[in-house]
C-alpha cells in the first residue's frame, strides 16, 4: 500500500490527512497564521507521530489550498477545485455538485458522472456568507463555535439580519441582544442569512439531483439543515469530516502519481 | 465645483491621448530592438508596458498600421474645430460608416477612446473616474463611459458638437451617461432607439428611427447626405466587410493564427474607422500577420491548452500584458463578444440599398443585436453557441464587468445553456473592464489557470515544487 | 386604515382571494407605462408587481446577480417561491434593463402561460407614438385570444373613466397636504399608491372615498420639515415611515409608486390613442430620453406648490436610471435653492435602517429643523 | 453655565462638559454592550471629575448610537446626528475648518460646514465597513501590533504593499498571505494605511473637499493614513490640540448650548 499526505492550506485553518490506500491513518488541523513553514512542519510531525510513520514511508506529500506552492514539504501541488472533485468522486461518486463552504469563499464544484470537474464557481468578495462571518458573530454573541449547533437547537424564532456586511452584522447583533432578544435566536438568524447565501451559490448551476457539502461550515448542522430543506435535490452527508475534504483529496490525488 | 479633483484630473483623457499617439506615429514603420527599447526608456511606466507588447516583431506590422489608423481619427477630430467640421460622440455599438459619409462630420467612439486611455497613459483612466465619482455619480456605472465622461466634464478636454445615444433601448447605463453629459455640457443629443422586437416589424421601427437620424445629422452638419459620399463609404465598407470576414475564417484553423490582440485591432477599426482606407489598412496588415503565421511551420506546432472565447466584454485594463500573459501560457484569446457584429455587404445598387444595408448592420451590430434584442439571453445565447461552433472554443469567459446589467441578470441562463447545448463550460468571474483596482489581474489569471487546467483540459494542475 | 393596511401588508390579498374564489383571471404587470385600462377593460384583474419590502433573495439571486437592483431580486423571488402564483399572466415591459432581466427569469425558472410583452418606446415624439398604439393593440389582440376576451371602444372608454376618476381622487388627497396643515403623512400617500395596483379599480374608488371621509376628522401631523422625495421604484413603505418618525413628511414625490400615478393628461379622443397619450406622454420617468426638461419643470412645480423645504433622492444599489438622474436632479434643485440629500439604498426592509436615519437626521439638522 | 455632550461610538464613548466656552471636563471610555450604559458610565465619569452631577448640566445632547434611548432615559435633552456635532466640535478647534473628514470604528463621514460651523453638506459610508477603523483594528491584529503602533510602524516601510481585497475582514489573510512569502510588517503597515486612505479618497471626492481640511476620530490619530490622505487631495490638513476622539461629544455640548436658549 502506498502512503500519501495530503495538505490543505487554507485561509484559516491548515489542514493534513494521511492516507494508506484510499484509508485514513490520521488527520491534524490548525490555524493559519504568518509562520508557514513551521506550521506546516507541525502539522506533518503530528500526523506522522499519530500514523506511526515514519517520513521516508510517505510516498507523496501534496499541497493545496491558498498558499499550497510555499509548501517546501511537498512534492507537488494541486488545486482545491481537483482535490474537492477528487474527494467526492472517490467517496460520493454519483454526487454532481460539491458546495465547499469555507473561511473565506464558498466555491460550487460540479462533476459529471465521471467525476471529472465541469465547471466551478467561487464567490469570495464579501465576508458575508463565508465560515469567517460566522465566527465573527458567534464570538461576539460569547459562543465558541463547537456549541453553535447546541445554541441554535434552543432557538424558538430567528431574527433577521438585515445587513450583510460582517462588520456591521456584528453591531446589529450587539443591538438585538441589547434589545433582549435571546442569543440562540439570534444566531439562528444569522445561520439562515448564512445559508440563504449558499443557497443562491448552489442553484447557479441549475438544478441537482445529488450534492454534498464540504469544508468547516459543513460541520455546523444548523447550517446544513438549512440547505437541506429548501435545496431540491438530495442531500448526500459528506461521509469523513467534511472540513478535510480537500486535503483527503490532495492526498488521493498523490495516489495516483 | 470639485476644485481638488478636478485638479488632479487638469489634461483631458483625448489630450493626452492624442499627445501619444502623435509622436508614436512618427515612428519608422519597422523598428529595431534598439529602437523599440529607446522607446520604451522615455514612455512613462503604464505606456511603455503596452507599447512594449504592441510593438513586439511579431505583430509590430499590424501595430503600426492600428496605430496610424488611430493616430488619424484623432488627428481628424482634433482638426475638426478649425476646419469647421463638427464632431460627433457615439457609443461602440454604433456603426460610425455614416458619419465617414457626410463631408463635415467627424465620429469619435467613447469606449475606443478610453480604451485607449487605460492602455496606453501613466495612471490609466482612474483620475477622470474619480473626477465623476465626485460629481456624486453611483459607482456602479460603465467605466468605460464614466472615464470618458469624467475627462469631458472636468473641462479640460475635447468638446463634441453632439451626442449620438446609440444605446437607447438596448443599454440604460451607456444612453443614461450619455445623456448626462449632453445635459450638463448643452450638447445636442441625437437618441437612435431600437425597439425590442427582432421581427420585421421592429425593423421596420428601427428603419424609421435611422432616417430620423439621418435628418438630424444633416441638419447638424448643414449639409445633405451625399450619393457619392455614401457610395466611396459604402465601397470601402464592403471591403472591410471582405476581409474581416477573412479573419473570422482563419479563426477556424488549429491552433489558431491569428493573435489575441488583433480581436482589438478589428473592432476598434469596426467601431471608428470601418469604410475608411485606414481601416482597411489595419485589417489587411492584420490578415497578412495572420495568414503568414497560418502558413509558418513554427506557428502552426504551437501547444494550443486552450482556446477561449470572452461572452461578452474582457479585461481592457493591462490588456496587451494580459493578453500576452495569455499567449505564453498557450491559451488563445479567440476574442469577445464585440467581434459579433456579422457584417453582411452592402448592396450598391442604390442610395436605397446602401442604407438600407447600413441599417441591417447597425441593427445588428454589437450589443444592440444582442441586448437590444426581444429578449436579452436567446439572441446572445445563439451568438455564443454560433461562435463556439465556428471557431471550435473549448472554454468561454465571462468577465463580469460589474456595470453590465443586462448580461449580469441573464448570465446564469446563459451559461446553463450554453453548457447545455454545446458543452462548454463558461468560467464567471468579477470585476471592471476598465479599472484595474477592483480584481487584480493576479486573481484573475490565477481563476483563468484553474478553470483551464481543471475544467477546460479535466488534466488539474499539478506543479511541481520540489527537484 | 386596516383595509389599507391588508392591502399592503400581504401580497395574495383578500381581493386575490375574491376574484380568484369567482374566477376572474389576474394578471401581473410591474411598470407604470402599462395602460391598466385595457386589463380592466378585458374584465382582468390587473395587478402591480411589488414586493412589500421583502428582502430575501436566495431563489433570485441564484439567476440574477448581486449586481442587479433589490426590487427586481425581491420580485423574482416572490416569483419563484409561489407567492404570485396567483397570476394568470404576466405583462412584460421594457422598463429598465433589470426589469428585462427580471422577467426573462421568470418566464426561463417559472413559466406562465400567458407572457405578453409590451414595448414601451424610450422616446415620446410622433413615430414613438405610433409605435406605441400599435402595442396597445397587440395587447387587445393578445388578451382577446389568450382570455376570449372582447375588448371594445366602449369598455376601454369606461375603464378609463374609472381611472380618471380614481386619479382625481387621489390627486385630491394627495394635494390636501398643500395648503397648510398636514393630514396624511407621506407613507400613508405611498400606501395608498401601493393599494391603488392590489384591488379591481371599482373597489379602490370605494375605498378612497372611504379614506376621503375621514380626512375632516384627522388631525394635523406634527412637521419638522416639509420633504420632497424622489428616484427608485420603491415599495417600502416601512422605510418611509421610519424616516417620517424623524419629522420631516413627505409632502411630494416623483415615486413611482407615488405622485407620477395621476398624470393622465390627453388630447386624443379615440380611446386607444388616448392610451397611448395618457401612458407615454405622461410617463415622468428616467427611463424616458429627450425630455428630462419636462421631468425637471413637473418636480420644480411640485416642490414649489407643496413649499417644499428639502428633497430626499433615493436609488437603490445599481440602479443605472435614478443613480444618473438623481445626480442631475440634484444639481438643477440646489440651482433652485433647495437643499438635497442623495440616498443609496439596498432594497429591504430595515437593511440599514439606523445608518439611513443618521443621514436623514443630519440632513434635516441641516435644513435647521 | 455648564453643558453635556455624549457620543456614543462602535468603540469608544465620550462626554465633554462646556463651561461657557471652554472644555471643563471630558472622560473616555470603551463602549459597554448597552448604549445608554455607556452614557450614563462616561457622563458620570465626566461629571464626578470635577463633583458635579446630572442636575448641574442646563442642557444636554446626545449623539452617536442610541442617541434616541440616551434621550429617553432622560440623560440628555436633545439628540443630534453624529454628523452635525462632529462638524460642529471641529469648526469650534478651528474656525477656519471647511471639511471634516470624520473616520469611527465602523462610519467614514466626510463633513463640510460654512463659517458658522453649520452643516453644508456630507457623505457617509453606506453598504460596507472597508474604510472604517474597523479595517485598521483588523490588520493591525493580524500583524500582531496595536493599533496606536500602526502608524508609527509604516514610516519604516521600504516599499508599500497594498491590500487588493476589498473586505475588512478578508484582508486579514492577504495579509497572511503576504507574511507567508516574507514580507517585511512594516510594508504591510504603510500598505494597510495606504489602503485605507484609498477608501476614504472615495468618499472626499464625494463632497468635494474645501479648504481647511481636518480629521477627526480615532483614525486621525494614525498619522500615516493622514499623511496619505494629505498626498492624494494634494494639501495639508490642519492639526488641533484636543483629542480628536472627543470632537463628536465637544459638537454634542456646543449644539447644547445653542439649542438651550431655544428650546427653555
Ligand atoms: N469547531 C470548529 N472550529 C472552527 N471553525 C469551525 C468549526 N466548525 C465549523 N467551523 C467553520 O469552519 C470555517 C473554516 O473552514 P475551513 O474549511 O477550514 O476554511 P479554510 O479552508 O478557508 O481555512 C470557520 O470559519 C468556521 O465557520
Ligand atoms: N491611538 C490611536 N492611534 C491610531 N488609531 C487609533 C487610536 N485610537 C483609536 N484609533 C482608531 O480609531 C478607531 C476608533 O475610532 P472612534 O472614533 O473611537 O470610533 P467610534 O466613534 O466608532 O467608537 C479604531 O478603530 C482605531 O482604528
Ligand atoms: S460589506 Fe462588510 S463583509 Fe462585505 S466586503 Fe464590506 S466589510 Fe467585508
Ligand atoms: S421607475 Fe419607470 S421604468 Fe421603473 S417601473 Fe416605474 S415607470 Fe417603469
Ligand atoms: S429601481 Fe431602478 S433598477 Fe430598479 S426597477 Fe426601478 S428603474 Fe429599474
């Protein structure tokens, strides 16, 4: 069996999948700051030290993500867009279209039956509608984000954001709370303007008969609930934690080689 | 009124231009690397990385004879005044060979002018930008158009005698600005509306209006539309029509010889100098450039990656780096949607069928055929498909000029179907035409890349990073 | 008031609920250059495209773009998701250039079987206005056709009755706020226009003189400035009553969905060109090229019969027609001596509602009030 | 006789008390979640320094974010837009001011009065928070600096990167983006301010700038983004010796003592 790293460098959090066939041996994640090269060392040492690999084992080590050509480590790189595809193909393979929510851009990804990419979209001007936006307001609003999920579930309406701009979100949130309106509430009407955001991203391509959804915001159900119910088509649940897709995929694709 | 901006924005966009172009048509019409280096040494950092590209051997002769063309019309409208001929401002979509054929009159294109502006000056076009935004316009208008109207309105240039809206009913934004500047400047404006029914009867409307317009140039000029004026017009037309025509066919061949930046050199000439002998010039040098790298073996063994094709508008910022940029990565910018104007030749039998013909091309010219139509998406569609077929595009871009509403609403239709009917896929992207600052070319390139390695060839784009 | 406010709170009013419960067919139309009187006239139920403000646009956005007017996404929307499936037609018109897009998404996403479009000329000169009686008459023969229905000189001269009567009406309440005191504030004019395209014509002359009853007995509003508002097709009445609370009333405006309404003036008599006349000759509009004079004469005469102390210009986000004339506007007002504030706005209720009231607040700080 | 103003902003809340015609007392504070907290916090503040209480005050006048609950809740008797009193605080600091450029956390206002320090004319950011305070406390975070030392920092710039994105908040990891591949803080630094400057650019040209020109709020204290605002409008701006902070509050108590004498 053939031993591949893959490396997603994204624009808030780096990401490292080590995989032995089409197997996952171990995964590490971390912020993105300044320091490239070491993060990314840190990252590989952990995953070789949890996989127990040794580093001369890895076959490949393949880089993607916004700052993937500074990867020294790695053998070569690919884009996001082939690794997203790639990770759907191999795990979802009859899944058209992947919607990758990330810190910083929401990217469509549309495959055809032989999983081979026939156009993508990426939407990436405006924090709004992005994993940033929402981190911004839940850590306003005092929540860390793991218990986002938990917060909404307790909601009993949603307020409206009217603005879209994450700054200005922000003081508007601070004024619902002010206001006394319940947190929870207020954060499931963030999360609906969030997935309202992704829906018009996701319909561009026109209609779907399979989709998953990939990336950090994947894993906030209160998101993806969203999208379930008011997307036609059927949900297909990204099968591995779906904020390393990309990175599963770089490293299927260092399979290949 | 706004006395810092309008300052800052003291020479008018047609000044400098035309100080440009006067002394880059004293240049020798071959010229060697030294030559060109000690050129490019003098020109200011913007200028001299375009006249870099423009001059480069390989099309300098095309160049040269774009250049003098260009250096004519604005020589002609700069003469206007003293000569007592009137100039007339028109907007692209505007077929300016009726102009040409009254003996006092003198067209001058806005989108050529600031296309002009954004390559070739130091600064590009953003000072009379920022003029306009100072008048408290939205800045979420045509730059094309607000460059252009911010160098008229600060005072310091050029003044038109009329103003053409060639635009009404196909475009707001365009027939709107110009509107605007008619008002606040007193110039006359002459409206050319077009109905939006692609039937006989919209034809017949339009046919109407054209006449209409015909008596109020005559008017302005005080003169009479000549029969011979319109026929020595109408016989250059037919030649231009001739060879662009020649051009579209050779963009068939694989890979394709004709060089991206010649898309611009045609519909310049399309747009200011068709049924002029300058315009022929510019296309057959474009045409004998092409037909020699058809025929040399080199040209022909170049890798083609892909072969692209612009919906609607491209990046005319940095455009002739851009294009290279294009070139060197083996992409062939097969041009964009202002190549889609299907001139037909004219019938010379008579006054009547010469207008009637220039009417059928004004109907159908860029834009209006296409926005102006019933229906905003099918023509344009059709177009698109048309021309994917013909030129055998393996990818189409859409640039997504922010200004251009019209496409913008029907942009998602047009790429579903599109894909749909002829499989190719459509890469969205966002940005201004005009002014660099708000998509860097280094995001728009890096777009371009993936969509042709991942999308275009489905191949990815492995780079390597270590030995 | 509550029939009112029914009426411009919810877009399947009771009155859709009515006609749809006895069969009478409803046709859609947005732009104020559709001749309404021949929808009556073919016993239709014409109805005015809004969007009360709504300003969820998911479903639209996915087919027009970011860079598309607020009103135009939000009418989409409420297109696609079901809310105007109440309409037997649509009326299609050459408004402006998102308008266009609007349609053409609807007819491509949702199709409806009876799409008519009618091609309202830029221009308002001679030609323009045969052009136009021709369109008029492809309607009559379309609606004939699609809906059997029979529409003769005789209908359309009684529709048009109606409608004069109701522009009268309206013009009566509307200019009651010229004289002296003020009675009905401007959002409540705005509710009234935005009722006037939701209900058959002879229900809304019932419910004006309804509402003119009670203009005696009201008392006068409290009034910091009088304002003069203009630009964007806006139906956000909300917006509108948000910036009154600040004090100045909008006592004038050239809305479209608002004091342009009752311009009715005519001299043709056959009742097809009187249309065209009525529509084309009347429609203060940007869309409209070459007489931007007339436009600026009907506001300058308004502003100075309604003693107007300042003027609010809105346009919405992308908006080619009023962001360009609003600037020209601006510059011909403060000619005439009248303060100006330009307004950019996204469409929807309350997006940035305190940040607009700052403005308007500074603004009337600035006219001393 | 003694006058309240109190500015409510993004971040920061002031009050100014006005003895006659002169500063009396001022106090600073960071926001508190509620508005009128933070009134009554920063006012009290201002009052106590010199052992006054609300009652000593003849007239008060509210601005800033919740200017109208401040007024509800009886701390002040009037509120004002944030507009008119930074215009006012400024021509007051100097009399010969025409345009303010006034830059908070999350507002960009460009202001202009006439000589008596009436409001003339303005623009305000709308849709978005690129060119606000926000945008520098972002960056400055990213780089790992405080903001006070933003300014500073760009003046040991050998070149200026500046930031091609146009949202605050992503212009956080072109920063990154920039670091990654080695780029010096303090380029980033004179980029940043650069940026900055840019943004308001686009609002001054709005209003068409007239002599004398200054800045008020926190941002004027960053002395690179004046430093390029003054290179891309082609002239000087005027300095002053309060804290430009307080301006808006120092507007709010001027419009007190105007508004007393009509509305007593
Ligand atoms: N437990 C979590 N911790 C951090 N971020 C999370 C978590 N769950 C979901 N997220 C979301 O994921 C986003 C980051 O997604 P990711 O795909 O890693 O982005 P990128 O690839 O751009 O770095 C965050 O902005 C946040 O909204
Ligand atoms: N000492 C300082 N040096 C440089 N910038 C500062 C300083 N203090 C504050 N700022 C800037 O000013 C902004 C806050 O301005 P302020 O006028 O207090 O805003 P608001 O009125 O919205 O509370 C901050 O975002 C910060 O960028
Ligand atoms: S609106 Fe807000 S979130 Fe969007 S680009 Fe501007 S600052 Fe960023
Ligand atoms: S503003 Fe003009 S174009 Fe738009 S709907 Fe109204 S009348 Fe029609
Ligand atoms: S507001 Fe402007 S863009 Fe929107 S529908 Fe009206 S005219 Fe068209």
């Amino acid at each position: 069996m053939t031993i591949t790293l893959g490396l997603d460098v994204g624009s808030l959090f780096t990401k490292a999948v080590l995989l032995d066939g089409s197997r996952i041996l171990t995964t590490a994640i971390r912020e993105t700051s300044g320091n490239f090269t070491r993060e990314v060392e840190d990252l590989i040492s952990r995953v070789l030290a949890a996989g127990g690999v040794s580093r001369e084992d890895v076959a490949e080590i393949v880089s993607t993500g916004q700052g993937d050509e500074l990867v020294e480590q790695a053998h070569f790189c690919e884009d996001d867009v082939a690794c997203i595809a790639a990770a759907t193909r191999h795990l979802l393979p009859d899944t058209e279209l992947t919607i990758e929510i990330g810190g910083q851009s929401i990217t469509g990804v549309l495959s055809n039956p032989q999983g081979e990419v026939v156009n993508f979209m990426r939407n990436d001007k405006c924090a709004s509608g992005s994993g940033r936006f929402i981190e911004v307001i839940s850590s306003a609003l005092g929540i860390n984000i793991d218990l986002l999920d938990e917060t909404v579930e307790q909601a009993s309406k949603k307020i409206a954001v009217s603005t879209q701009c994450a700054v200005f979100a922000e003081s508007e949130i601070i004024s619902h709370v002010n206001q006394g309106e319940a947190v929870p509430d207020i954060l499931a009407g963030v999360c609906d303007s969030m997935a309202r955001i992704v829906i018009s991203q996701a319909l561009r391509f026109g209609p779907v008969e399979r989709y998953t959804v990939t990336g950090g915001v994947a894993r906030l159900s209160s998101i993806v609930k969203i999208l379930q119910e008011r997307l036609h088509g059927q949900y297909r649940p990204f099968p591995i934690d779906p904020q390393f897709a990309a990175a599963y995929g770089a490293a299927l694709l260092g399979q290949q080689e | 009124m706004n006395s810092i901006s309008k300052q800052a924005s003291q020479t008018g966009l047609f000044s400098r231009v035309y100080s440009l172009f006067s002394v880059l048509k004293k240049l020798p019409p071959q010229l060697s690397e030294e030559e060109l280096e000690g050129l490019i040494k003098v020109l200011p950092a913007d200028s001299a990385n375009s006249m870099k590209s423009l001059l480069k051997p390989s099309i300098q002769q095309a160049s040269m004879t774009f250049i003098q063309m260009l250096s004519t019309a604005l020589e002609e409208t700069k003469a206007a005044k003293q000569s007592g001929k009137k100039v007339v401002l028109a907007p692209f979509n505007f077929p300016p060979e009726i102009i040409h054929a009254f003996d006092n009159l003198v067209p001058i294109t806005t989108e050529v002018l600031t296309t002009l502006g954004v390559v070739a000056l130091e600064g590009q076009g953003e000072r009379y930008w920022s003029y306009a935004m100072g008048l408290g316009l939205p800045d979420h208008l045509c730059s094309a158009n607000t460059i252009d109207l911010g160098s008229m309105l600060s005072g310091m240039d050029f003044e038109p005698d009329a103003i053409i809206s060639g635009c009404v009913g196909s475009c707001d934004v365009n027939s709107k600005t110009h509107e605007f500047v008619s008002l606040l400047v007193g110039l006359p404006q002459i409206a050319l509306e077009k109905p939006p029914d692609n039937t006989a009867r919209g034809l017949k409307i339009f046919k109407n209006n054209y006449y209409k317009m015909i008596r109020q140039l005559e008017e302005l000029a005080g003169e009479e539309l000549k029969d011979e004026n319109l026929r020595m017009v109408a016989e250059k037309v037919n030649r231009c029509t001739e060879l662009y025509r020649d051009l579209w066919e050779l963009k068939k061949q694989i890979p394709c010889p004709v060089p991206g930046i010649f898309s611009l050199f045609i519909c310049a000439t399309r747009f200011a100098m068709w049924g002029r002998d300058e315009g022929i010039k510019t296309l057959e040098s474009c045409l004998a450039v092409s037909r020699r790298n058809f025929e040399s073996e080199a040209y022909r063994s170049r890798e083609e990656a892909a072969r692209v094709f612009w919906i609607y508008l491209s990046y005319y910022y940095d455009l002739v780096r851009f294009y290279d940029w294009m070139e060197e990565n083996h992409i062939s910018n097969m041009g964009d949607a202002l190549q889609l104007a299907f001139p037909e030749p004219l019938d010379l039998s008579s006054r009547e069928t010469i207008l009637d013909g220039m009417i059928e091309s004004a109907w159908n010219n860029v834009m209006t055929r296409q926005m102006g139509a019933a229906s905003m998406s099918q023509r344009w569609i059709e177009d698109i498909v048309y021309v994917i077929k013909e030129w055998h595009i393996n990818g189409t871009i859409y640039c997504g000029h922010h200004s251009c509403k019209q496409t913008w609403s029907v942009f998602s239709m047009a790429r579903n179907e599109v894909l749909k009917r002829t499989g190719v896929p459509t890469l969205g992207l966002q940005g201004d035409s005009w002014i660099r600052s708000m998509t860097p070319m280094s995001v728009i390139q890096e777009e371009i890349e993936q969509f042709v390695h991942n999308v275009i060839n489905k191949r990815g784009r492995r780079r390597r990073t270590r030995a | 008031m509550t029939v009112l406010n029914s009426l411009t709170g919810v877009i399947k009013n009771e009155y859709v609920q009515q006609a749809r419960a006895r069969g009478q067919k409803i046709v859609g139309y947005a732009c104020l250059a559709t001749p309404r009187e021949v929808l009556d006239a073919a016993g239709l139920f014409p109805y005015r495209l809004k969007a009360l403000g709504k300003g969820e646009t998911e479903m639209a956005d996915a087919y027009l773009s970011r860079f598309n007017c607020g009103f135009c996404r939000s009418c989409l929307q409420l297109g696609l998701d079901g809310t105007y499936d109440f309409l037997d037609g649509i009326i299609e018109t050459n408004g402006c250039d998102h308008l266009r897009g609007m349609f053409e998404n609807w007819q491509y996403a949702a199709p409806r079987s009876f799409f008519h479009y009618v091609r309202v000329p830029h221009l308002a000169d001679a030609d323009s206005m045969r052009w136009f009686v021709e369109e008029i008459e492809l309607l009559i023969e379309a609606l004939n056709e699609h809906f059997g229905a029979d529409v003769n000189d005789y209908k359309l001269n009684k529709a048009i009755e109606i409608q004069d009567q109701i522009a009268a009406k309206m013009r009566r309440i509307y200019e009651s706020r010229w004289g002296g005191e003020i009675k009905v504030s401007g959002h409540e004019i705005m509710s009234l226009m935005v009722a006037e395209g939701s209900l058959p014509a002879p229900d809304f002359v019932k419910l004006l003189d309804g509402f003119i009853g009670t203009l005696e007995d009201r008392k006068p509003i409290n009034c910091r400035a009088r304002l003069f508002m203009g630009g964007a097709a806006t139906d956000e009445i909300g917006l509108i009553a948000e910036l009154e609370q600040l004090g100045g009333l909008m006592v004038a405006d050239s809305f479209c969905f608002g004091g342009r309404l009752f311009l009715r003036e005519a001299v043709a008599k056959a009742p097809v060109h009187r249309l065209a006349e009525i529509y084309l000759n009347n429609l203060m509009c940007p869309r409209m090229f070459m007489n931007y004079p007339q436009r600026k004469a009907f506001i300058l005469e308004m502003i100075e019969k309604a003693a107007v102390d300042g003027a609010v210009l809105f346009h919405n986000k992308f908006c080619d027609l009023h962001g360009i004339e609003n600037v020209k506007l601006k510059m011909n007002l403060e000619e005439a001596g009248l303060p100006v504030l330009l307004l950019e706005k996204e469409y929807g209720a309350g997006a940035d509602i305190g940040r607009l009231k700052t403005r308007v607040q500074a603004f009337l700080e600035r006219l001393k009030r | 006789m003694l006058y309240g103003g109190i500015d409510v902003g993004s971040l920061t809340a002031q009050a100014v008390v006005l003895k006659d015609n002169a500063i009396y007392s001022f106090q600073s504070i960071r926001v508190k979640p509620n508005p009128v907290d933070s009134a009554a916090t920063v006012l009290e503040g201002a009052l106590k320094e010199k052992g006054l209480t609300l009652k000593d005050l003849c007239f008060c006048v509210s601005t800033g974010y919740g200017r109208e609950q401040i007024q509800k809740e009886g701390l002040s008797r009037e509120n004002m837009s944030e507009i008119s009193c930074h215009g006012k605080g400024a021509w007051w600091v100097l009399p010969q001011v025409r345009t303010i450029i006034d830059i908070g956390g999350q507002d960009a206002k460009v202001i202009r009065v006439d000589k008596d320090g009436e409001l003339v004319n303005f623009v305000m950011n709308d849709k978005c928070a690129a060119g606000t305070g926000r945008f520098l406390d972002v960056m400055s975070k990213t780089l790992g600096i405080s903001v006070e030392e933003l300014g500073p920092l760009s003046f040991k710039a050998q070149q200026v990167i500046e930031m091609s994105n146009r949202c605050s908040i992503f212009c956080e990891t072109e920063v990154h983006h920039y670091l990654q591949r080695g780029a010096s803080p303090a380029d980033l630094a004179a980029g940043i301010n650069r940026t900055m400057a840019g943004r308001v650019m686009a609002l001054v040209r709005r209003v068409g700038p007239e002599k004398e020109i200054t800045m008020t709020g926190g941002v004027a204290k960053n002395q690179s983004v004046r430093k390029e605002l003054e290179k891309a409008m082609g002239t000087r701006m005027l300095t002053y010796h309060v804290d430009s902070q307080i301006i808006g509050a120092l507007g709010a108590a001027l419009i007190a003592r105007q508004l007393r004498g009509v509305k007593q």
